[in-house]
C-alpha cells in the first residue's frame, strides 16, 4: 500500500495549476448517457475516481477515447442499464448514473451505495423525485431497480414539482439530468446552488437541454425529446484551490494559483483572511501570502454559498498550530471527525462533542505515523504532515489519489519535502 512521506517545516512558494473539479467531471460523464452523440469534455482531471467513472460507463457500453486531460464519450452502443456494487461501494457518485439511465432508457439498476465512512449518506431523496417524475422503483436485493412504465407512447419520465427536504449536491444533480428528457416541465426546489451543479447545467444546456435557474435554490427544467453532443470544459476544482490555500497559510510562503476561480471561494477566501493571510486575485490567479502564525478561524459547515464539508478537515489542521481556539462545527455530514483520532497523534489539542470540534491551537506538531480515513481527511493530514516538525508518514493515501491530481508533484514543486513510498 502505498503513503507519503512528509519532512515538515518548509514553506510553501511559487505558482500550482488548478486541476478540473472532480464534483462536476463526474456528473458530467454521465450525461454522456443521455445522447448518442459524442460528448467531448476538457480540463479532465486525472484521478482514481474519473477513471472509476469512466470504467463504469465502459461497462455499460459507452465508449471512451482518453488522451491528456480529455475524453470523448459516446453513448451510442449503451445497453447494460446497470451499476454494480463493487462500482458503487468505492465511489458513491456512481449515483448519478440512475438519472441518465432511466431518462433515456426507462429503466436501471443500481446498487445502493450503502454506509461510508463519512456517514451514511442515503439516496432517499433522488429515488423520491424519480418517483414524483413516474419511474416505479423497488429495492431488492440491494439494488435500486427503476422503471418508468409502459405507456402508450415512448418510456419516458414525466415532469414534476420537487422539493428536497434537505439540500443534496447529487441529488439535484441525478434529477436536473433525469428532467432533461422528461416528458415536460419539471421544477426543483431547495435545490443544490453549489457550482458544480451549475457547470453540469451548462453542459447540459450545451447539449440542448432548456434548464434555467442553476445556482439558485429553485431550478426549471422543459424536459427535450433528444439530447445532442456538445464540447465542454470543466470547472476548475475549488475544493483543491482552497485545500493548496490552507496549506500556505499554515506552513507560511507565498503561492499563486493558476486556473482557478475566486468567485466561486469567496467563504474560504474570507476565512483565509481572518486566519491573518493576504489574498489578492486577478483574472483566473489567486496569490496568497502568508509570513506569520495563522490566527485560529470558526467554521460551520452548511451548503453553498456558505462553508464547505469539503473544507472543514483543512481548516481544523490550520487550528492546530494556530494562535488561540476556534470552533469547527459540521453540519451537513455526521461522522466527518475521523481525522481528529490522527490529529492527536500529531499532539493536536482536539476536544469532539457531537458535530463541534474545540481546538486549542499548539505553536508546533510532531511528526507521527498516521493514517489516511476519507478523501478530505487525508488532505487535512497533509497539512499537519507540513507544518509538524520532523517526518510524518501518511498510510492508506488511495483516498487522496480519489480526488487530488498529483498532489505530492504539486507540493513538491512549492517546495515541500514530501515524497511517496510504495
Ligand atoms: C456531494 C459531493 C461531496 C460533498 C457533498 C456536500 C459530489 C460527487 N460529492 O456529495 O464531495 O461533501 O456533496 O457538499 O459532488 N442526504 C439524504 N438523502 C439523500 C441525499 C443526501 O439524507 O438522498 C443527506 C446526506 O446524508 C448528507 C446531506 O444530505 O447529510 C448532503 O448530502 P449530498 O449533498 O447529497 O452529498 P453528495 O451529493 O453525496
């Protein structure tokens, strides 16, 4: 199994490129399902979770042309209407392959994807709003089988009113795909305002689809007949930029992100300058610079606009060396403290009641082994590893290879001392 190596203490200088955001490269692959003409998609990040996608959608029968941050699907050739367990178990977003299939075939089985360790993030509500659009589903087996009925003209889904109880990114996701060929109009409510779900919109858009709203909390969807292709690049991933961000501010340097959106960060960008960094953008750069001890940052997790989950884990490692104690509060997923265990270990002074975390931030960590438990915690790790004093090595790092394109060659070149073991 492979782990990184970290030899703490350096800080951090020079420019990163932003990598495509893996949140909107994995629901827009599978709206390549909804056409049977090409789908082109650049700035592809190269990660374990895109290549799962794109084994799954092979799997199914839609072909895929890969070269360096791009592939061309096409969803001519589909007919295995199905996600199977082993797929579903390792990547959750394989989800989003439920809407698509039944827009355009009326029918699909997917696995449920079951607990995580984050949680045990349920799918109720995207099988809810397929119910609410027509499709009878039934779980059997432990598989979600959906089918639209048998009507007297075509299978096709039909448009709906839906409100979501609570707001989900692939939920709205899976149903603005599935309203896209609905027969009518379909409205979503509480909708999901987040970015990426806005990029899939645009994809969508681009491929003929008539959707407006995205990036508000009510989006209308007039469900098309036949879905086209289309050519479209993806978003630059904020979760990464604000991840590289974290890390300068607590290792101290003066980085400039290239690629990258600020618009879309304002709350981490924010949170940056209360933790006592500089931050100047301009065009698609964010630069920040950082050259004392971070002051310790509150955060509450909620849905976007607010403070991401995704950026909780790295900005609790911030904490720890930080001057004073902040409050870290999670929301939106009920088990997202995995990372404290290991934090500890570093010598973090880290005290968990329910869904708040209490840190008193210390002036040094010590390297440890320790080990890698979800995707953003071991991004948080990370951090600790490059401000702790001496060698942290981090285990289990398929989790960071899930969702952060060559992250040790990135740091490296901002000059940690960071190096993979294998
Ligand atoms: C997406 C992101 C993930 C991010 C999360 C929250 C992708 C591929 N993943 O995950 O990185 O951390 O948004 O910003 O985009 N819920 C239900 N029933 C449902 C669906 C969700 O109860 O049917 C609950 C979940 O358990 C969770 C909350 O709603 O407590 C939000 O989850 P959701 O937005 O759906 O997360 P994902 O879309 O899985």
């Amino acid at each position: 199994m492979q782990k990184l190596a970290i030899q703490g203490g350096t800080t951090l200088h020079g420019e990163v490129r932003i990598s495509g955001a893996k949140n909107a490269a994995l629901p827009i692959m599978c709206a390549g399902l909804l056409t049977a003409d090409e789908l082109h998609l650049d700035n592809m990040p190269d990660l374990h979770d895109v290549a799962t996608m794109r084994k799954l959608l092979v799997q199914m029968g839609v072909t895929a042309a890969v070269e360096p941050g791009a592939v061309t699907l096409c969803g001519a050739q589909v007919d295995k209407l199905e996600a199977p367990y082993d797929m579903v178990k390792t990547m959750r977003a394989a989800i989003l392959v439920l809407g698509p299939l039944v827009a355009r075939f009326g029918e699909a089985r997917v696995s449920l994807p079951g607990g995580c360790a984050i949680g045990s993030r349920p799918v109720d509500l995207h099988i809810k709003g397929l119910q609410a659009m027509g499709a009878e589903i039934h779980i059997e087996h432990g598989y979600i089988h959906a089918q639209v009925p048998h009507g007297k003209g075509a299978k096709r889904l039909k448009g709906a009113r839906i409100f979501f109880d609570l707001v989900s990114v692939t939920g709205t996701e899976n149903l603005m795909m599935a309203a896209a060929l609905a027969d009518g109009v379909t409205v979503l409510e509480n909708a999901a305002r987040e970015p990426e779900v806005v990029d899939l919109a645009h994809c969508l858009i681009a491929m003929g689809a008539k959707i407006e709203g995205a990036g508000s909390d009510t989006i209308v969807i007039t469900g098309v007949e036949k879905l086209h292709g289309a050519r479209h690049r993806i978003m630059p991933d904020r979760i990464e930029s604000g991840t590289f961000l974290v890390a300068a501010a607590a290792a101290g340097g003066d980085i400039t992100l290239t690629d990258a959106r600020a618009d879309i960060l304002e709350n981490v960008l924010e949170k940056l300058q209360e933790a006592g960094a500089t931050i100047h953008t301009a065009g698609n750069t964010i630069n920040l610079k950082m050259n004392k001890r971070p002051q310790a940052v509150n955060v509450r997790t909620s849905p976007y606009p607010a403070f991401p989950t995704d950026m909780q884990a790295q900005f609790m490692a911030l904490n720890c060396i930080a001057a004073g104690s902040a409050m870290v509060v999670e929301t939106i997923f009920e088990n997202r403290f995995m990372h404290v265990q290991e934090l500890r270990r570093l010598g973090a002074q880290i005290d968990v009641e329910g869904n708040t975390a209490v840190i008193k931030g210390i002036l040094q960590l010590e390297g440890a082994t320790i080990m890698a438990t979800d995707l953003r915690a071991s991004a948080c790790l990370v951090i600790a590893g490059l401000v702790a004093q001496g060698e942290t090595v981090i285990d289990r790092i398929y989790h960071l290879d899930r969702g952060y394109e060559h992250i040790e060659a990135k740091l490296s070149a901002l000059g940690a001392n960071i190096r993979r073991i294998t």
